[in-house]
C-alpha cells in the first residue's frame, strides 16, 4: 500500500507541472530495474562477545602464516593479528595446538533449493520450463530448516553462494548467503552482495531439451540461444536508456527475463556458468566479448587447465573439483592436477561443493586438490592454497573487502581448526561469524539444529 500511496502522490504532484516537464522528471527519477534487490537482506548479526585465539597458526588468507600468534576480535571485526596481544577484557580461548583460517566460502551450492531430507517433490533447484528462466531467482525456493547449512557449517562453511540447477542456458538469479541460522532466506543473505546469472553450457541443457524434442538439442543450439538472449536485452536495455534519457515518452513493457540479462549488460549481476569442456568456455568467452559482460566464474570447469591463458585474460575464474573424472562424457578429460595448473598459470582457482557431501569437507578437497599440484612438482605453500577457498571465491562474488581474509577491519569468519587444515584428520572444532561463535564441536548448545533433525513425536499404533 504505502508504493501505491506514493504513487498517487506523485501523480497529483505532476498535474501542477507541464507535460513536457512531467516527462523529463520521470525519466529522471526512473530507477534502474535490472541489477537491483528487491528483496534486500533483513540479516542482523547474533550475539557475540570480543573474543582473544591465543597462540594458534594462523594462515589469513592474504597468503601469510603467523606461528603461535594470537587473533584478537572486536565488534565483530578482526582487530589485531600478533603476539601477546592484551586482553583488554575480551574472553580468551586457548587455541595453542591449533589452527585457524578465515571462514571457508562455498561459491557453488544448492543448500535450502534442494533441502534434506531431499523427497521426489522437494527439489526446487530448476525451473525447467523454458530454456530461458533468467526470470526466476534461487531464493524465493529456498528452506532456511535445511539440514545442510548446518553440515556445512560443522565444516567451517561460514558464506555460501546458492544457485539454480543446471538444466537451462538461463537457470535464473543466485544469492550469497551468511550461513547463519535464520526464518527466512532475506535473514541470511549476504548484506549488499551482488546477484549472480546462472547460466550452463554443454551436456546438461543439451539433453535437458532435446530429450523433450524441443530447442536446443545441440551445442550450436546453446550458442544460438545465448546470442538471441543478450540481444534481445541489449534492445530491451536500450529501450531504458532512451526512457531514461526522455527520448522515449512511455516506459518498455517490464519484462523480467529481461531484467536479469540486462543486468548482465549493466555489469550489476555477475555470470556463473555450468561448463565442463575447453572449447565450450573458449566460446562463451567470445559469446562476452560480442555483447560487452564479463564471465566471473565456469563452475566444474574440468579443462580448464587446457586454457588459463584466456581465463587469465578474461579474468574469469575456475571453479573446479579436484578429481571428479568421468561422469559424463564431456568430464573424461578432467585430471587432479587442474586446479594447481590453473593457478601456476596465474589464473583465478577455487573449489566448491556441488554436492552436500563435499560441503561439509572443503578442506579436506582443497587437500586432494595440493596434493596433486605438488606431485606433479609445483611449489604450494599451505598458505597460498587457503587462499583457493577463502579469499579467491570472495574476490568472484565481489565480497573480499569484508571477507575471506583475516585482515584488520574485515568481518571475523573464521575457523578453528583441531590440526593442520588440510589433514583429513582435522575437524573444525569452532566456527564465528561476525565475531559469533556459532557453531563449537565441544559445546551442543552451539550446534544449530532444524526442525527436521530433530525428529518428530513417537506416536502409539492405533489397536
């Protein structure tokens, strides 16, 4: 009601003045409808206290190692990383034995949109009704209750980005989310981060809609696709801008499909694209270059190894696996060495889940994902490679000023770890947020739970 109010308001505030005046004053008053929040974060940090890490390894993210160093947090921020820092009256945890990172950030999740436990009817991942759902976006589908954020977390997730599936070339908006308990998914979402374009390539749209006889069947289909996509926005945008100019006396038709390309256009909404094979990336990037948007990151990317150097260029970044060889066909040139090569190359790496099971152990595919780079003789400092899961996927989702990193002034996600990170005998035994220590293995008051983990009544059979 109070849009509707002041709508009319300014109706009656424009009879006063002339029409050629009322035209331009709208046209400057028209806000742009393509890259913005309509729903925007309601999230409010939970309680937390300054906190002192005491004599811990700490590996920051920004590629250095304190050892015995201790971690002061203030207001929720990173205050101080140094010896035998004061106190001053914040509760001190001994962490001596023990190591900590910043807050591990999953770019690429389907927590909350295919929620457990997962029933025939309780995906709602894809809207596969059209190749085009670019209209649709990820977080009006998504269950707070789901029991994988807090897997996550139990595995020192503390950001993740939720996307839709990967049926459609346009599968629709993503949403970056504090993985925080919360009713709803606007208590969740990450303040003032922007919204990603999921978009796929290759196998799965392919057989998504040639299975149903209808376009695309092919990968020429796909490209085809995409093209009619963006210039359709570029006409749609330039329609707005003519609006917006007062050389067009009524606005475009809103069209929210439309929207979200033009968003793309505008560089308010960054592109995440579901892509397996060299040449299909090569192409998509040249798909960019012809319609003037930037790729931010091929998600799975299993050969990417093959091209750094136009990933480079591009500054387009590889969200990879470390070993899922061989599960479709365009996946039988994936090898374990593909996130070391990307990154010796000097191009953007980092890991990600996909899958819930992957989730709640990052570090443990971080880990796979060295070992093999080092095999194959390359030079990884531990310090280096928690960068891959920390402050790279921060730096895609345009969030590295306040995350990913433990530097002063930046949001304190972090974990402690019970040993050396990338051992697959070490657990996150502490995860903070903002400073709030949520999650603490040692501690079941500080172990989030959902409706669904904790069961329901035990009722008597009916004699």
């Amino acid at each position: 009601m109070r849009g509707r109010t002041q709508a009319l308001l300014l109706a009656g505030l424009l009879l006063a003045v002339p029409a050629a005046a009322q035209e331009q004053k709208q046209a400057a008053k028209q806000p742009s409808p393509f890259g913005g929040d309509a729903y925007p974060s309601t999230y409010k940090p939970l309680p937390r206290t300054d906190t002192l890490l005491r004599g811990a390894t700490i590996f920051d993210g920004a590629e250095r190692k304190f050892d015995n160093a201790d971690l002061l947090l203030r207001d929720g921020k990173v205050a101080a990383i140094g010896s035998n820092l004061a106190a001053d009256g914040a509760t001190v945890i001994d962490a001596k034995g023990r190591f900590i990172t910043p807050g591990i950030i999953d770019i690429h999740s389907h927590d909350g949109s295919a929620p457990a436990p997962l029933t025939k009817m309780g995906s709602d991942v894809g809207e596969e009704t059209d190749p085009n759902s670019a209209n649709v976006w990820i977080e009006h589908a998504i269950n707070p209750q789901d029991a994988g954020f807090w897997s996550a977390l139990s595995g020192g997730v503390t950001t993740m980005q939720i996307l839709p599936g990967s049926g459609n070339l346009f599968g629709g908006r993503t949403v970056v989310l504090k993985n925080v308990p919360g009713s709803t998914s606007q208590q969740m979402k990450f303040p003032g981060a922007a919204q990603g374009l999921k978009m796929a390539c290759g196998e799965n749209p392919k057989s998504t809609w040639g299975s149903k006889g209808r376009f695309p069947s092919s990968r020429m289909g796909i490209v085809a696709g995409y093209r009619e996509g963006f210039q359709r926005a570029a006409d749609y945008l330039r329609k707005w801008n003519d609006y917006q100019a007062g050389s067009l006396k009524e606005p475009p038709v809103r069209d929210f499909k439309l929207d979200t390309l033009a968003g793309v256009l505008r560089g308010e909404i960054k592109v995440h694209i579901h892509c397996y094979r060299a040449d299909e990336m090569a192409t998509v990037l040249e798909v960019a270059k012809e319609f003037g948007f930037k790729v931010a990151a091929f998600h799975h990317a299993i050969e990417a190894y093959k091209i750094p150097d136009l990933l480079k260029r591009d500054g387009a970044c590889a969200v990879v696996w470390p070993d899922w060889w061989g599960g479709k066909a365009e996946a039988y040139d994936g090898i374990r060495e593909n996130a070391a090569f990307v990154d010796a190359a000097g191009a953007c790496v980092t890991l990600h889940s996909d899958i819930r099971i992957a989730q709640s152990r990052l570090n443990v595919e971080l880990a796979k994902a060295v070992a093999a780079g080092r095999r194959a003789g390359l030079n990884i400092p531990t310090e280096h490679a928690i960068a891959w899961i920390t402050r790279n996927p921060a730096t895609v989702l345009g969030i590295a000023d306040r995350t990913g990193s433990l530097e002063v002034g930046k949001n304190a996600d972090l974990v402690v770890w019970s040993g050396d990170p990338l051992s697959i005998y070490s657990r996150a035994d502490q995860v903070f947020v903002d400073g709030a220590r949520i999650y603490d293995r040692s501690d079941p008051t500080r172990q989030p739970l959902t409706d669904t983990m904790l069961g329901q009544p035990v009722t008597k059979a009916v004699q």
